[in-house]
C-alpha cells in the first residue's frame, strides 16, 4: 500500500511526533492552517471514518481520550477543533483516518 500516514507510523518518512504509543500517533502537519495543527491518526490503517466498525472502534475513542492531554501538551488552554474529512465531497486528500486538532487562535465560527 501506499500510504503516506502508514509509512509515517512505520517509521519509514520522518515526522514531527508530539504523542506516540502502540495504536494511535500524533505528529504536526506540515502545511499547518493554524498556529497548533497537529494529525492524529490510528496506526492501522483505515481509510476515512466510514470503515469505522465494532472490531476497530476502540482505537478511536483511544484517540479521543488522548486529545485534551495532546491538545494541553501542545499549550491549548482556551479551545481547540477537531476535523476530520471523510471522502471527496469531505475535502479528504490523504485515504488514511485523520483527525486535525488545531487552535492556538480564535478560529472562525463558520466552517465554510
């Protein structure tokens, strides 16, 4: 497979890492669209939110426990968002599930 996120889980493309441990990885983006724009991806890979299922569902909610102590890491004291793009209407340009948590401003209230 060619997967950018799985050969940055694998070790083999260079990242800057904030969290790590044996199911999920968190690293900076390296196009950042906020001042703290950090991806935090499941090592398996999954495609995009739709191949999220009963055998695999813990993983995600482990990535949804470790968000406020990656966003309080990452100096996120008065909000933060989390996105995550599913598909092409989605706008989801790398086929890996991703969550985007972003801050370190005040972010617009409208998405679009």
């Amino acid at each position: 497979m060619d997967c950018i996120f799985c050969k940055i889980a694998a070790g083999e493309i260079s990242s800057s890492r904030v969290y790590e441990d044996e199911n999920i990885l968190a690293f900076r983006d390296i196009n950042p669209q906020t001042p703290v724009h950090i991806l935090i991806i499941p090592k398996a890979h999954l495609s995009s939110c739709d191949d999220v299922n009963e055998s695999n569902s813990a993983v995600i909610a482990r990535i949804f426990e470790h968000i406020p102590k990656i966003a309080a890491e990452a100096g996120l004291r008065n909000g933060y968002r989390i996105i995550s793009n599913c598909g092409e209407d989605g706008a989801q340009s790398v086929k890996h599930l991703h969550f985007h948590l972003m801050g370190g401003v005040k972010l617009p209230e409208k998405m679009a």
